[in-house]
C-alpha cells in the first residue's frame, strides 16, 4: 500500500485518529465509535516542504489604522438580554453557535431574534429547520406572535437545498436548526458526525463571509452537558453561547463562552411563558423568596456574579436528625454544589465547634437559579448555622464570602459590586471578608469578619439588635 492509501482510523464522536482501530476511543472513551478513514499522506521535511509557489495576494496587507470597523458594527435585535450577551447585537458576517438541551427553548429565542431583525429593518431572515416541519415552526409562530413579513422559513435537511435557499432569498440573517441536522451529499459520514458537521459548519461560515450574512447554528449536546460533533466547530465561528435552564422553572439563562466582537462572561436572563421567552432585565426578585411573616430559620442571602451581573440568591438549608451508628447520612444539594456543602460541613464541624456530619442536610436555592462560585460558602453556612440552632438570620442581610478549610473568611471578587446591588435592594447589613470592600457604601452597614465563628457572631448580634 502505497504512502497515499495509509489507513487510519477516527472517532466519530470526538474527531481523534489513530493509526489502528481499536474497540474504546483513548481520547473519549466512546465504545464502538472508531470508523476507517483515509489518513494524510506524510509530508516530508526539508527542500519538499520549500515546494509552496508565492502567489501574487489578491489584495495588499493594509496599515490597521486605514481599515474599516463598520462592517463590524452590531445590529440590535431588540431584544435586551439577547443583545447584551452578543456583545450589543448580530454582526453582519458574523457566525454564532447556540447550545443547550433539548426542550430548553433554543428554537423559541431565535425565531422571535429572526422576527425581530427582520422587523427592525436590516433585511430577510431565514429559518432553516431539519428539526421540525415548517407547519410546526408556524404554529409556534402564532403562538408567540412572530409573523413577520421578512420572516421566511424552510424546512431542509441537504446543504446544497438550504444553501439553494439562501441564494434565492438572499437574507440578512440565516438561523440553521441545527447544525447536526444537515447532510453534505459530498462528504463522507452520516449526519451529527464529526466529518458532516466540520463540512456543514464549514460551507456555511465561508457563505456567511462571502454574503456579509449574519449565521446562527444551533448545536446539539452530549449527556456531558458539551457541545455535539468535534472540538473544532467551536473554533470556526465567532460566537458561542449556552442556553440553559431547568425545564421544570421559569428562568432561561443565555450564558456567552466565545465573543469575538464584545466580552465572552456575560449572562442573559429570560422567562419563559405561554407566549414565549421574554427578557428580565432585573431578575432579582426570582432568586429571593417571598417575603414571610416572620423570619424563618435556616435561611441567608448572598450576592452572586452572574457574568458581569450581580444577582442575590436566597440559600435555604435545613438540618434533619443524626442517623443510627453505621448508617450514612444523606446530604443534599439543589443549585448548590455537593462538593462545597461537604465541605462546608466539615469546617463548621471541626473549626465552628458544631456536630453537623452525622446529620442529614438539605440545602437549595430559590427559583431554579444554579449557584457554584465560593461566595455562596459564607451564606450556605449562616443558613446551615440558622437551620441547626433554629435561629433566624435577619431578613435584611446578605452573607459574601468564600470559606477556607482552615475556617478563615477569604475575600472574592467584585466585592463592592455585590454589596452596591444588595444595597439598591434595600438590604441593611452585609457580612463580607476582612479587607475585600475599596470604598464606602451608603445605606448598608458592611461588617467585616476573618473567620467563619465571626461571621456567626456578627449574624447573630445583627438578629438581635433587629429582632
């Protein structure tokens, strides 16, 4: 066999090759995921290497100063939270890759972010759909009222077809769901593959250039929670943002990952309703829990960073009996991390002086909101404090800070931007580490602690002074 005709082999779940098959993939760890593929012929070092002809470019470089940034300029959809994420709006050219679980609502969003493009007036939109029938995308269009005039659709699975589609309508804006969906007859593989996605992903970001066309790609998920097909579709586009949510809650977030044209930490809420996803520019009152008549133990607010956003979140715990000798007692987690509320545990029970190990704990937060920073720790702990004594922390303080396994209090980021937005809310007290603030917050009066037994007195005499 000649140099040319090697074989090789690659998984179909990760893309990686080797030069023999084997039954698990050593990358991914797939079974059954290995198929043949051509391998490239081996490139030879030293005067073959030289064998490249310069080219005359079709343009000369030029000086960054002389070029143009317009063609860069964003597009608000109108859409708040969508354009906050995106970095201001669409960017002509641009291409975004949009993730999430099934039933999320991916497809919800973007055919009312195509409604509203086309309705701002910056050309055709076209929704490409391999997932649903176009009867099905249109009776979610009257649902949500996204009956545009600049709004069209077509149902397709070939990329020859959809490309067809582009050239006959000649959009502004292409949204293709999903990515995973279309076949490319001229490439090898079945579609969701690792050589059908890189060819589709391909064609369409090399279209989206030529066209000055703005692309969204829905991608599919593994049970990992990552995005389907191989490493390097992310790499082709300019954009990649998550859509995630609990389908039993109300809050959507779109989480950014990749921005090319804006900052890549930001985070978009929405609320999802009979009509549709709709914008929360302030989400706070979704994470605290209603108000009740009096202050009820094993509870504590925190301070969480959200992208650029600060958001409180209402942690709530709750302390059950100690289990018989020899049982293990169950510890549980909502929003929260296991791994922190361990380790939470252990620190109050070896520093704090408190029996909790044994113990069953129970710990959440409010609206389906998942927290997983270390500033939750000083909350979680209060709360975990309030539930075990049957104290009640008061309702108007807010607890930031990460816990160390040593019981010290240490400092976070973004400290005097939690504490300014506990204040806009009408908190009154907040417990933060030694040395984290920088400047002086009106209304809200900040006590500083060290370790995690200063913060339980300072909970404590704040309860009592307000009680």
């Amino acid at each position: 066999m000649s140099k040319s005709q090697r074989i090789a082999y690659a998984c179909a779940a990760c893309g990686v090759r080797v030069p023999k098959w084997v039954g698990q993939c050593p990358d991914c760890g797939e079974w059954g995921s290995m198929e043949e593929t051509a391998a490239p012929p081996r490139q030879s070092a030293g005067p073959a290497a030289k064998s490249t002809g310069v080219r005359r470019p079709a343009a000369p470089a030029l000086k960054i100063g002389t070029v143009s940034a317009e063609q860069a300029a964003s597009l608000p959809t109108g859409i708040g939270e969508f354009d906050r994420v995106m970095g201001g709006g669409l960017v002509p050219g641009g291409v975004t890759l949009i993730s999430g679980e099934p039933g999320v609502g991916k497809s919800t969003l973007l055919l009312e972010v195509a409604h509203r493009f086309g309705e701002a007036g910056y050309g055709k939109a076209l929704v490409a759909t391999g997932e649903e029938s176009a009867s099905q995308v249109r009776r979610r269009a009257d649902r949500t009222g996204c009956l545009s005039e600049e709004l069209y659709l077509a149902a397709e699975t070939d990329l020859g077809a959809v490309l067809g589609h582009v050239e006959d309508v000649k959009p502004s804006l292409l949204v293709l769901d999903s990515v995973q969906t279309v076949l490319a007859p001229d490439t090898d593989g079945v579609p969701g593959g690792v050589t059908q996605v890189k060819a589709v992903a391909s064609a369409i970001t090399q279209e989206a250039k030529s066209r000055n066309m703005a692309v969204i790609l829905v991608g599919h998920v593994t049970k990992d929670g990552g995005i389907a097909g191989p490493r390097a579709l992310e790499h082709l586009v300019d954009t990649v943002v998550h859509f995630e949510g609990d389908r039993h809650s109300m809050l959507r977030l779109l989480r950014g990952v990749k921005n090319r044209f804006g900052p890549s930490d930001e985070v978009g809420c929405f609320e999802m309703t009979e009509d549709g996803i709709v914008s929360l520019a302030d989400p706070s009152g979704l994470f605290l829990d209603d108000a009740p008549s009096e202050p009820t133990p094993g509870t504590c607010v925190t301070v969480t960073m959200e992208g650029r956003r600060a958001v409180p979140v209402e942690v709530q715990a709750l302390v059950g009996k100690s289990v018989k000798d020899g049982a293990i007692p169950r510890h549980t987690v909502s929003g929260l991390d296991q791994a922190r509320l361990n380790m939470v545990l252990a620190v109050l029970t070896r520093r704090g002086g408190m029996r909790l190990l044994d113990r069953e704990v129970y710990a959440t937060t409010i609206g389906g909101i998942r927290v997983r920073e270390p500033a939750s720790d000083l909350a979680l702990a209060l709360a975990l404090v309030s539930a075990e004594q049957e104290i009640a922390v008061s309702a108007d303080l807010v607890a930031i800070g990460e816990v160390s396994l040593t019981g010290q209090v240490r400092r976070t980021v973004n400290a005097d931007r939690r504490i300014s937005e506990a204040a806009r809310l009408g908190f009154k007290t907040a417990i933060v580490p030694k040395g984290s603030v920088s400047e002086r917050h009106r209304g809200i009066e900040v006590i500083e602690v060290e370790t995690i037994n200063d913060a339980k007195q300072a909970a404590a005499r704040t309860w009592a002074r307000r009680g």
